[in-house]
C-alpha cells in the first residue's frame, strides 16, 4: 500500500489552474500549493515534515519560470534532496535538455494523465524514501549524528574514533585541542598526530585475543600511559582508554580511544610534595633548634645570637644513633601514617660530623625518601661501616606501595641516574627542585665526602651518604 504522497505544486496560471487541480482529485494526495520557493521551506519547518516531491506545471502564476526554479530548489540546503516533476506541454528539445540538466527528475508530456502522475509521483517518492532510510541507517551505524557529535565534543577526555584500519574517522573538540590540531591543518595533518595511537589499538587486540583465549571474554578496554606527541612538536604525559566497537553483528567495525593530559595531575602532585616538604623542613628545623638551645638559652638573650655561639662551639663528632633517634622522633610527627620507617644501624658509631650537619644530611636524604613513597611504603636506615677506608655507610631506601608517586622531573632524573655534573650547570629556577638532595651533598663536601643517589627500580629509591668515623673516644 503507498503512502499518502505530500507534494507541493507551484500555483500555475489562471487558464491552466482548472486543469491542474484535477490531476490531484482521482487520488489521494496532500497537497500544499505554493508561490515560491521560500514558502516550500518554511512549509516543511511548519509542519516538520519534508515534501515527497514539488511539481512545476507548464505555466505559472506571475510568469516564473520553470528551470530558474529548479535552480533555487537544487540550491537550497532543505530541499536539495526532494525530487522534481515538470508538466510540460511542448516536446521541444532545447526545453526538455534545460529541465533535465536545472535539475528535473521526471518529465510528463501533455496530455497529462492523471493515474500516470499518481505512478510517478509514488515511484519518485519510494527512491526518496529508500535514500533518507539508507543516510539515516548510516548515520545511525556510525554514530556520527548531529547530537551525537555535540554529545562527544561536550565531554572533557580527548575523543577519537578509528575505522578497522586504525585511520581516524572522528576527533572531539578536546581531542583536537589536546593535541594542537587547528582550523588550519589539513587532513594529513591531523592523520599524521592519530598515528600514534595505532601502537595502542594494536596492543588492545593483542590483549583482547589474549583474554578471549585465558578466560572466554574479551577485555573490552585496555588502559595505557604514553607520551602524546602534538602538532606544535611539545609534547605531554596522558592516560588513554582503547576500547573496540563493533556492529549489528557483532564484528569489529573500528576502534575508539579516549586520553587525558596528565600533566595537570603530575604538575598537582609535585606542588603538593613541594609543600609537604617545606613544612616537613621547617618542622626538623624548630626541632634542631630546639634540641641545640634547650638548657643553653638565658632569657635576656636573643636566640639567634645563642643559636649562632652554639654552633660555632659544638663538637666536630656525632653519635650516628643518636642523631638517627631524634630524627625519628620528628619523623613520626610529619610523614604520612602509612609510611613504615625501619632502622638497622647495629653499632652506635662516632662520626667526625657535626651533629646539626649530621642530622641535616640525614634529615634530607630521609625526605627524597618519604617523596618516593608519598602516602604508603617503607623506608629503610641501614648502616655499614669500612674501617679500612674509615668510613660508615648510611644508606636510605625507599619503596612505595601507592600507584601514584612523586614523579621527578628531568632535573632529579639526573641526579637520580648519578650525572652531578650536569646539576652544576642548570639555572637556579630549575636547581630549587633539588634542593633537598644539593643540601645534603654540599654538607657532605665539607667533610670530603659524598651523596649518591639512585633510582633502583619504578618504585625503589636509594641514597647513600659516607660519613668519615671519628678518632675520639665516645
């Protein structure tokens, strides 16, 4: 059974209006007649509903003409796709070839029969059903409709979507963003910037062929941590997601891949550690402090004053347990309740240290230390004396147990992989990162001695101070 055709007619002049009218009376229609083409348009935004065909009689109402009205039809964005039927009563040639090439789908001669306008009316309007039906189908099997795209380009996470050949079909307003992708670059620009993550959808179906083998499922997301590489050559650490999308079917029909800039987060974490960090320094400091002035300090003097004169006649020797004991005591008092600190010095040595140097040295090692295990691990204080070499090796070890670290940035990477050389060379604004270990080291040159410090594995830090042993009696 055929729809109802909804057509709209161009009103024909006064002479042809009788015999037009009567084409539409042995069948059903629902016709709208119209004077123009704006009309046609603000019909279909009315009504919410496009026209299975527009037909343009021989003569008009007001003398248009007939191919300069395809024209505007074929050029107008809503009506572009609605098909044309010209009634023409001449056979000239020249006439016939101008309508068909202004855009005319179908030509009826005169005499015009009205059960012949009906069949072609219905023919017309079917291919223009079947055509919305396979556009919408496509748009739906994609999932690149209009809403759709401004549901994807509303989220936060950088967005692309993958054919089954890992080439990019979709990137969300974020995703360009993220990774520097312009109005201006051309397509091969920005299919050159999603290469990157064809590494990422390749290992997701390794992984997926894995888990279906293992287990009988499918992972159906795989989680990565990568550098993303931009457009304008900088570059920054992201989290990505890869999942598979698949059709009716149940077949593979592309990938899609969502990452996040990490850098915010990371620059976050540092910013915290920084601040826990002064506050745990200026507490080990109070603490010093406290410790030299006690039963030292007369109330009329200033104690800056005191503090200075104290210092300048403290012994050049230390007792290492003694200075690791009170360290422990702060300790306790300013790292996170997660962290464990064991202590495995078997022997009381006397250092040829100053004990306020003694404590700083130990003080900072022990904090890069707590920076590593950031809310959960253990640290550990052992000692191992050389007497040939007459030295005592302290070494601090840090394991975290937490999934996010203190992450260093290239400055302590440096120091962390033993080239102290190169820190000598770099500016102040990047050498207050280091601080902490720079301390410590320029402490330990004032003895002839030295710091190390290494990173043994992705969670594991060690340092190591060597402390020359003293020569005096305990």
């Amino acid at each position: 059974m055929l729809k109802i055709p909804r057509v709209a007619v161009f009103k024909p002049n006064e002479e042809d209006a009788a015999a037009i009218s009567a084409l539409f009376q042995r069948h059903e229609y629902s016709v709208r007649m119209v004077s123009n083409v704006a009309e046609i348009a603000l019909l279909i935004q009315d009504e919410d509903a496009t026209f299975d065909c527009v037909i343009i009689p021989p003569r008009m109402e007001g003398g248009a003409g007939g191919v300069n009205l395809c024209l505007q039809l074929k050029t107008h964005e809503l009506l572009a796709s609605v098909p044309i039927l010209a009634l023409v009563q001449s056979k000239d040639r020249a006439l016939l070839q101008s309508l068909y090439g202004a855009g005319v789908d179908v030509v009826l001669l005169a005499p015009f029969d009205a059960d012949m306008l009906f069949h072609q009316i219905g023919s017309l309007s079917r291919t223009k059903r079947a055509f919305d039906e396979l556009v919408q189908q496509h748009y739906e099997d994609s999932g690149m409709r209009h809403s759709s795209i401004s549901a994807f380009n509303s989220i936060r996470e950088g967005l692309i979507i993958c054919d089954r050949d890992y080439a990019v079909t979709f990137i969300n307003s974020p995703g360009a963003t993220l990774l520097g992708v312009k109005k201006t670059h051309a397509m091969e620009h920005i299919e050159n910037a999603v290469k990157q993550f064809a590494v990422l959808m390749q290992r997701h179906e390794e992984l997926m062929r894995q888990a279906i083998q293992e287990t009988a499922g499918a992972a159906d997301i795989s989680s990565f941590s990568l550098l993303i590489h931009r457009l304008d050559n900088r570059s920054f650490k992201a989290e990505a997601r890869v999942a598979t999308l698949l059709g009716k079917h149940g077949q593979t029909v592309g990938f899609s891949i969502a990452f996040s800039d990490m850098s915010g987060i990371l620059q976050l974490s540092q910013l915290l550690t920084q601040a826990q960090r002064t506050r745990a320094l200026s507490l080990l400091t109070s603490a010093g402090c406290l410790k030299l002035l006690s039963g030292r300090m007369s109330a009329i003097e200033p104690p800056l004053h005191v503090l200075d004169q104290i210092l300048g006649e403290e012994r050049p020797h230390s007792s290492l347990a003694t200075s690791i004991t009170f360290l422990l005591e702060i300790l306790d008092q300013i790292i996170a309740s997660g962290i464990e600190v064991k202590v495995k010095v078997r022997q009381d040595w006397m250092v040829a240290v100053r004990p306020s140097d003694l404590f700083q040295m130990l003080g900072h090692l022990t904090m890069l230390a707590a920076e590593n295990a950031v809310l959960g691990g253990e640290i550990v204080l052992d000692a191992e004396e050389n007497r040939s070499a007459g030295y005592v090796e302290v070494v601090v070890t840090s394991r975290a147990e937490t999934r996010i670290r203190y992450l260093h940035d290239d400055l302590v990477s440096l120091i962390i992989e033993g080239s102290l050389a190169h820190t000598k060379e770099l500016d102040s604004k990047n050498q207050k990162i280091s601080d902490g270990f720079n301390a410590a080291q320029n402490i330990a040159a004032r003895y002839g001695s030295k710091v190390e410090f290494r990173r043994i594995s992705e969670a594991e830090t060690r340092s190591s101070i060597f402390l020359p042993l003293a020569r005096v009696a305990d």
